[in-house]
C-alpha cells in the first residue's frame, strides 16, 4: 500500500478539532488492513511532521434502511495519530 490507500481521509468533527487544538491530536479514517506502522510512516511522509503515539479502533459498518430494503454500509478504520511536542500542527481543514 502506498501513503494514499493507508490514509483515506481525515475526520472532520467537533470532537476532532477539539482533539487538534488541545492535545495536538490528528484524526484520519484508515485502510482496514493497515497498522501503526504504516500509519505513522503515512502521516511523516504526508505532512512532514513526527508522530509520538498512533491509537487505532474497528467500527463495524451501522445497519441502514431504505423502504423494505436494509443493508449493512463498510466497516471501517479510525486512527488518532498525536504529533511531537514542537511540532507544528497541519491546517487541512477549517471548521
């Protein structure tokens, strides 16, 4: 996998941003399959920082319903990658 299928794309919430400006925390939505590894190797090469800690969680995709019809959407990644102290945070989105 290169940097572009570990990282899919980041998650822009409240909670995320609060995370951003409190404990310099990024987060992403990530390819099921990859590790903390590969993570945080995806993250220094993409915004040219250093990662101090990488936490991950499994969430399983929610049961939707159209009319008679449900189905399950993808089960999906999370990843809270926090950066090194003296590290500047990047600014990919404005909330």
């Amino acid at each position: 996998m290169n940097v572009y299928d570990v990282i899919r794309r980041p998650i822009i919430t409240e909670k995320g941003h609060a995370k951003r400006e409190s404990e310099r925390t990024l987060c992403f939505e990530v390819h099921p399959d990859a590790n903390k590894i590969e993570i945080r190797q995806a993250v220094e090469m993409l915004f040219r920082v250093k990662v101090a800690e990488v936490r991950t969680g499994n969430f399983a995709g929610k049961l939707r319903r159209r009319g008679r019809f449900t189905g399950y959407g993808s089960d999906w990644k999370k990843a809270y990658v926090r950066l090194r102290p003296g590290q500047k945070v990047p600014e990919y989105a404005e909330i």
